[in-house]
C-alpha cells in the first residue's frame, strides 16, 4: 500500500506523453514567447497591488528589503526550476516535477496546492484590477454601485462618510470570464495578445520609475525601517519578513513558463531560458518601483486597493496618470491570462493521471485546447474574486507558491542523487548548497504569514486529502500500471 502512495512517474512515461503530439497540446511557444510568458505573471498584481498595501501595513519603505529577500529565495527556487524544467519538459510544473522524484501522494499535495498558487492568485489580481478599473473610469465621470466594486465581507466609506456594504465584485467576475474566453480559443492566440500587455505595462512601470524619481519626497523614507508596533509583522524586522512573504507571491512567473513547456517549441533550451530571464528582469523592476513609490507617497497612505493609482494622483500628471492606469489595468490583464493558462494545464495533466476527472483532459477539436478545464477553472475564479478581499486571497497565494517551490528544491536533490545519470540540459550549480537554501528562505517567508493563513492552508490541504483517497487513487493510472505488474 505505501510502495503504491509514493510510486512515481518514470522520466520515460513523462517523455512519452510529450512525443505523442498528435493529438496533445499545441507547439507554438518560442523563447520570447516564454519570457513574456512569465514577465506577463510577475509585472502584476505584486507590483501594482500589494507593494503599497505590504508598505502600509508591515515594512514601510523598507519593503524595498522585502522585495530583495524575495528576489533572492526565487532566485534559488528559479534555478531548481530551470534543471527540472530542461529534464523533464512536461506540462505540470512542480506536480509533474514532484511525481518523478517524491511520489505520487507528494505530486496530489503538490497539485492540490498549486491550485491556491494560481487559481487563487488570478482571482487576487483580478480584485486588483477592479479597484483600477473603478478609479479610472471615475475620472471620466463614469460610476459604478459601490456595493457592485467589492465582496460581501468588506465596507467601503464614500466621500462624504457614508458606509457601503459590499455585495459582489462585478468588475472582478467579469474580467475573468473574458481572459477565460481568450485562453479557450488558442495557445497561440493568448501568447500573441499577452505579448503586447508585455510590452505596454513594462513601458508603464519603467517611465513610472522615471518620472517619479522627480516627485520623491526623502522625508517619506525617514524611518526607512519603522520601529514594529510591539507584534510580530507589524513593521520592524519582523516586518520586512511578513512583507516579503505577502509579495512572494508576485513572483511566480516563472513558475508559470514551466507548465507551458508542453507548448513550447524546444523546451529544453528555452524554458530555462524564459524562467531565469523573466525573473532576473522583473525583480530589477520590483525593487526599483518599490522605492519609487515609497519616496513619492507616504507609506501610510498606500492601503488602498489601487495603490498605483494613488501614486499617479500624487504626481499631479492627469494625462499621464489617465494613460498609467491604463497601462496597469492591462498589466493586470495579462497576469490573469497567465496564471488561469497555468492552472488549466496542471488540471489537464492531473486528468491524464488519472488523478481528477477526465472532463479536465479533453481538448477542443479545433483549438486543441483544454477547453473544459479553462471554462470550469474561470468560473470558479470568478466568483472567488467577486467574493473575497484581495488580502486573504494574497496570503494564501503566497503560502502556496512557498509550498510548491520547497518541493521542487527538494525533488532537485532527489534526482541528483537518485537518477544522477539523466541529461540535464541545464544544472543547478552548488548542489545541495543552491536547493538547501532555496528551502531555508521559503520556509522563512512562510513563517512569517501568520497563524490564520497557516490555518488556512491545512484545512485547504485536508480536503485535498479527502478527494484524493476517495476518487484519485482508485483512478491513478501510475497505480494501476503498478498493480498489474505485480499480478
């Protein structure tokens, strides 16, 4: 029964289902298509959304120190990524890297978890996205209900002191449905138009950068480190761990380019390649912006669902402003094409496995798209996002994509140690040193989320549990190419 729990995908199975193309996923993903790909994921939510509210509430300016911290544990994680990424250039990420090295039961965990790293993560920004639509269409005198712009668990205090109970976010509900409808019609299509957000919101955030080097008030970084509160991640130190660990999550972009490898067109080069140059760029970016913005606004102010919108304000630049906003509302867009395509295909090689039901591995006869698992994956982040606040939806995110990547550190020296004669395209260099502190700084972030997201993740792993011993393993086809043999 244990020798069954823990046994694994060989790299031959995993190899084999990537040579039958006929009838599989698309090919249509080249090496600037995969760095934009995992750009699209990081430029987003992170650096739009929770830099200003991980400033307001946990490290103030010093969120520049978070964002390093950060930089760094993905940094180890992105290069363990980029050895199993060019080894075993399947779909699946950290689940198909997790089957080949710990086990099947580790590989459900995995997948289970990598639900909460982007489904979760799309409905978060898709909050995000909101909250920017809602301000710029303002400006244009163009309103909507207040109680229709948030969830049901948060009030919102109009200008002249009138409190609003929040219905439903109708905003956030929609967005997803239409990135939804793009992802269902094709590959190449959604790499196209995530393409040209790329361009747009980078140029966004360098000239954000740019001209708000004028606006920085130095004041505004005196305290750089406010002293903490008197409880733990309320600024201080403390605070600086909690921040990094609650914008964490803006970083799993690259994680993102690895579950398209089954779509790339040689995967083994450049799905390496678009891991660790998406994420060298983009935490350049991050840290740069971080300053920025703590120097032009006051870290206290940035509580608010749409901090760069704030910042714009600040600046006192109305055309520019109009046209920041816009380029971050389409930034957020291409962060949701992402992570719903990831999330779709982490479904799609479950379903192959066995491990969920089939409906999620049938692709469109046209399109060859797994048309059912994005419909399904949407919907469910839809209504997530139109009912949940964007901090609670953060955390766990966060916590998730911590999870994933302990893993997949963890699976790298498996591997070293227990298939040392596979060809690695890419290595991670310092094995075990890169991989040990690849875990040791995860694990640290995640300590700093806090009891109730802790909580939160178990009870979220419990279920996961429950669904996978009453429907995944009778249905495991690891499991019953395993029991065969043995009859």
């Amino acid at each position: 029964m244990a020798s069954r729990l823990f046994a694994t995908k060989s790299i031959d199975q995993l190899m084999h289902t990537v040579e039958d193309t006929e009838h599989g996923l698309k090919r249509a993903l080249g090496p600037i298509d995969l760095t934009m790909l995992g750009v699209g994921a990081i430029i987003g939510a992170g650096i739009f959304v929770l830099t200003g509210n991980a400033a307001a509430a946990h490290a103030g300016p010093a969120i520049v120190i978070s964002m390093v911290l950060a930089g760094v544990a993905c940094a180890f994680a992105g290069l363990c990524y980029a050895e199993m990424a060019s080894m075993i250039p399947v779909a699946g990420s950290a689940y198909t890297y997790s089957y080949a090295t710990l086990g099947e039961f580790l590989a459900w965990i995995i997948g289970w978890d990598l639900i909460l790293e982007y489904a979760l993560g799309a409905a978060t920004v898709s909050v995000g996205w909101s909250g920017l639509v809602v301000s710029f269409l303002g400006q244009f005198g163009i309103g909507i209900p207040p109680q229709w712009t948030i969830g049901p668990f948060l009030t919102l205090t109009l200008a002249d002191g009138t409190l609003v109970q929040g219905v439903f976010n109708l905003p956030a509900f929609l967005i997803v449905l239409i990135v939804t409808t793009i992802l269902i019609v094709g590959v190449r299509e959604s790499a196209n138009v995530n393409s040209v957000i790329v361009f747009i919101k980078v140029g966004v955030v360098i000239s954000l950068i740019i001209l708000g080097v004028r606006f920085i008030v130095p004041a505004n970084w005196s305290p750089f480190i406010p002293p903490n509160t008197g409880h733990f991640g309320e600024f201080g130190w403390s605070g600086i761990l909690t921040g990094a660990g609650k914008i964490f999550f803006a970083y799993i972009g690259f994680d993102a380019v690895s579950t398209a490898a089954q779509e790339a067109k040689n995967p083994q080069r450049d799905v390496p390649r678009g891991i660790l140059g998406s994420l060298v760029l983009c935490t350049l970016l991050y840290v740069m912006f971080a300053g920025v913005l703590t120097g032009v606004v006051h870290y206290s102010q940035l509580n608010d669902p749409a901090p760069v919108a704030v910042l714009v304000d600040r600046m006192q630049m109305p055309l520019l402003g109009q046209a920041m906003k816009l380029g971050a509302i389409a930034g957020l867009t291409s962060v949701m094409l992402v992570m719903l395509f990831s999330q779709a295909r982490i479904f799609w090689i479950m379903s192959t496995d066995g491990l969920l039901p089939k409906a999620f591995s049938k692709l469109h006869a046209r399109f060859r798209t797994p048309y059912l698992s994005s419909a399904l994956t949407g919907l469910a982040v839809a209504i997530a996002g139109g009912v949940f606040p964007i901090g609670t939806l953060g955390d766990m995110v966060s916590i998730g994509t911590l999870f994933a990547f302990v893993l997949v550190c963890a699976g790298v020296m498996v591997l070293r140690r227990t298939k040392p004669e596979l060809k690695r395209p890419f290595r991670t260099p310092m094995v075990p040193l890169v991989p040990i502190l690849g875990m040791l700084c995860c694990l640290g972030l995640m300590s700093g989320l806090g009891v109730r997201t802790w909580e939160r993740l178990l009870i979220w792993l419990a279920i996961g549990l429950v669904i996978y011993f009453a429907y995944g393993r009778f249905h495991s086809t690891v499991r019953s190419e395993a029991a065969g043999k043995t009859v």
